[in-house]
C-alpha cells in the first residue's frame, strides 16, 4: 500500500533492522522467513527535562506507521495505555517510522527518536525505539507574541514565588524578558519556590489586566540559582513599567517618600512618589507588614515585581517582609 498524502507526520525517522539491507525483506542469509520484532514506546516530556524522567507520562493514542525505505506503509499500530506500539513478524530490512501528528494532542510534536539505527540479527531479533513526545518550548518574548491558547515550554529563574501572593501566582524571567504566571501549581511535592529557582514551566498563554500572562502554570524546578537583581528605577518609570516593557519584572525604588496609604481589602496601598510620578507599592493580604509602620512622610525603599492594575499603570508588589526597608 502506498502512504497516503492525506497521512500527515509530526516526524518521520529511519530504523535500520539490518545492517548493508537496502530493501525490506532481501536475503542476506538469514531464513526467509519473518522474525523481526519492532518495539516502540512514546512518553510525553511533561515537565521539560529534555529526558526520561519519573515526573513524564506514557503517551496513548498515538498513531505510529511503520514504512519502508521508498515510504510504502508497512502498518500502522496506535499506543496502548503504556504508550507502547509493537510491530511484529518483520522481514528483515530497512525501515522508517512516523507518528501522525492528528493522533497528538494540543501542541504536541515529536521531539526526538532515539535509536534510529539499530541491527537486528538473529541472535537480537527484536529491537527498541524510545519516541520523546513534548510541548514546544519557547522564550518569554517569545511567548509574549504568542497567540492565546497554545500550550508551551517556557525555561528561566523564578522573580517571585508561588507562596507570597494570595491570588496563586509567580514571576519567571529569562534573558528575553519576564513573565507572570497564574493558578500556579508545583510539580515533585514542592512546598513553594522561591527567588533564583531555575525552573521549566508549561501552561497556556493567555492574557490578564492587558498583559501576557501563562496560565494554568506547573512548574517543575531543576537547580537553584543566586536571588535575581533588581532593576533600579525611578517611582514614575515603574509606575508605567517603562512604557509596559518591564510587565512582571523585578525591579526597586530607594529612600522615596510616603505620600499617602489605603486599605484596598483585603490588601494595603502605600502611595509613594520621589517627584516623578506616584507608583502604589501594594502590600498583598498573604504578607504580614505592620501597616500602621506605613505613615505618610516616611521614607521607604522596596523591591517587588510590576503588576498592572486594572484601569492602567502597574502596581509594585514585595514578595516578603525583606523587600521592604522603613526610614
């Protein structure tokens, strides 16, 4: 049967079940006879690693086709639960595989097939191919010209952690930029992250308050790097987040005056303002500052990540009682 051009492949990578075979089934001196045996397994990276790890899942579904070497399908055999597919009584010879990219799920591809070459013989006559499925992984400016909906990879250190913000979320950068990450939840019995975690994050992009954002956010954190440092800017600059460029990044303000305080329930707006522009420094409900601490002519100097705020702007958040110094 020869492949269809309606079969469309998210991969296609060539196993050799014999070595100096240019055709399927040609006589090399081994009984004419079909004794080969085609093992496949496919997992799905889902925590990033680039590797086979405790935290990855088999893949079921898939749709794997085996061919020959002049692309004529051989078989076509779907993943089981284990996300194994096994083709068995092989002519000795030549082949190719493919996963079919409709049998995938929302933006899945085949990143790697390993053991492209192997030589089946008579004493080894079966063989084993190890499929990586994965989400494509992407850069925080990447990601942020990202259409919404689509599932992806991001790699950086972690700003702010999952645990100093009651509303669930975290801050991750990397050399492109950074990004805030909502209804964070934490792979490997994590407790929380914290600042300088290197991380892998998969989630959706999606957008809050005008911004990118990538949501439904699991994290999977690998090393442990120094706490990031923040961008040292000017009240009116961080109350823009330098015309939105600095959205979610790690920055800080020094020896700014108090100008005045609210209660915006359930957390605290302390207006401060160095004479170019007021910035609200919020103080999340999660953290415990001693507010009446907070009186206008004061002055402070604070560190946090740009949130922005509904009706424009963005707001600077701490991250813990550390962040904030009183004069």
């Amino acid at each position: 049967m020869r492949l269809s051009r309606s079969f469309r492949f998210a991969a296609v990578a060539g196993v050799a079940l014999a070595a100096g075979c240019d055709n399927a089934g040609v006589d090399r001196g081994f009984p004419d006879e079909a004794t080969g045996v085609l093992r496949v397994s496919l997992y799905l990276d889902t925590d990033g690693s680039q590797t086979r790890t405790t935290l990855d899942t088999s893949y079921p579904g898939a749709r794997v086709a085996l061919l020959t070497r002049g692309g004529d399908t051989v078989r076509t055999v779907t993943s089981d639960a284990q996300g194994r597919a096994r083709f068995g009584d092989l002519a000795f010879g030549e082949y190719m595989l493919a996963v079919a990219a409709g049998g995938l799920g929302d933006s899945v591809f085949v990143a790697v097939i390993d053991n492209e070459q192997p030589r089946l013989s008579r004493g080894e006559d079966s063989v084993q191919v190890e499929i990586r499925l994965a989400y494509p992984g992407l850069t925080v400016r990447e990601a942020r010209a990202t259409a919404p909906g689509r599932r992806i990879f991001l790699r950086g250190v972690i700003l702010a952690g999952v645990q100093s913000f009651r509303d669930t979320t975290s801050h991750l950068s990397d050399s492109s930029g950074a990004i805030r990450l909502t209804d964070v939840t934490l792979r490997g019995g994590l407790a929380g992250n914290s600042p300088g975690d290197s991380v892998s994050v998969l989630g959706v992009v999606s957008s809050r308050e005008g911004q990118v954002t990538l949501s439904s956010a699991i994290i999977a954190r690998f090393g442990q790097r120094p706490a990031p440092l923040p961008r040292i800017l000017s009240t009116g600059v961080a109350a823009a987040a330098s015309n939105g460029s600095l959205d979610a990044d790690l920055v800080q303000v020094i020896s700014v005056p108090i100008v005045d305080t609210a209660t915006v329930q359930p957390d605290f707006a302390v207006g401060i303002d160095d004479g170019s522009g007021r910035v609200v420094l919020l103080l999340d409900a999660n953290l415990n500052f001693p507010r009446p601490a907070f009186v206008p002519g004061r002055q402070v100097t604070a560190r946090g990540v740009l949130v922005p705020r509904l009706g424009g702007g963005w707001v600077l958040k701490p991250r813990d009682l550390g962040d904030v110094t009183l004069f």
